[in-house]
C-alpha cells in the first residue's frame, strides 16, 4: 500500500521550484544571459530516475547553476507491503563547470547537491559530455555517482 502523498510538501515544492523560476528568469532579464532547460533519466543501482532542471548560464565562463527535481521512475514495495525506504524524490541545487570545450563537444563536472525523500542530504558529483546538435539543443549523457556505485545519466538540454 503506497503512503499517500500530504498536499503540504506538493506546495512547499512548487513554492520552491517558483522561487528558483523567479529568480533564474530575473537574473537573465537583467544580465541577458543563457536559461539552461534539461530534462534527463539517471539509471541508479535500484531503479531509473527521471529528472528535470532549470539553470542559469553565465556568459563567458559557461558555468551553469540552477535547480533540479529528480523522482524514481518505479515504486519498490517489498512482499509485506510496506514500502522500503529507497529515494523516490531528490531535489536540490546544482553546478555545471566546463573542462574541456571542441566545436560541438563538451565535457563537465557537475555537482548537485540536495535533499533525498524530504529527510537526507545527498551530494552526487558526474562527469558529463554535452553534443550540440543545433545551436539551442544539446544531447547530454554521463558517468556519476551516487551511495559510492556508478551511475549513467542521459538528456537533452535546450537554451532559452
């Protein structure tokens, strides 16, 4: 039997998720810079993660800050019926800091970093390369990590 989901952390997640859109769409108008838009799915040990994320690309540099949302895919009940404590949810901040840049390809650190299930702080560093197929749409795929075994993560990113 799966716990029902209380409309109070529904709200304080859209109320955090507006305050970052807010803040991101600020910061371009005033500075008009990049918003980095980016869907991706993250194949863990336990089951695949499918993630979202909105950031902000500073002009020169091209480090990229943002926030992110990221939920698993399946529910994992055990045979008794109670739902083990595997992460379901995982939102937070993150960084993108570009090492190496050639023509239409890319590769990155990133770094997010943010609360796992509403009760535990996680931080997960990546190595990510990034494939421009047109001037606004990247494909994105990666190695990270997450509780010390390798993960893969694939997306797309477009830039508003």
């Amino acid at each position: 039997m799966k716990a029902p989901i209380s409309q109070k952390s529904v709200a304080i997640q859209v109320i955090r998720l507006l305050v970052g859109f807010i803040a991101i769409f600020a910061m371009q108008a005033a500075t008009a810079q990049h918003v980095i838009t980016s869907s991706y799915i993250e194949q863990t040990h336990i089951s695949p993660k499918l993630g979202y994320s909105i950031g902000y690309q500073f002009g020169d540099t091209h480090i990229e800050v943002g926030v992110f949302n990221q939920n698993a895919m399946t529910s994992n009940a055990s045979e008794s019926g109670t739902i083990d404590r595997q992460e379901k949810n995982f939102a937070g901040v993150y960084m993108n800091y570009p090492m190496l840049e050639k023509d239409a390809l890319s590769l990155s650190f990133k770094i997010r970093t943010g609360v796992s299930n509403g009760e535990n702080f996680v931080i997960t560093p990546a190595i990510n390369g990034n494939y421009k197929l047109f001037k606004k749409i990247m494909i994105t795929g990666g190695l990270g990590v997450r509780a010390f075994r390798p993960t893969l993560i694939s997306g797309i990113k477009i830039t508003i």
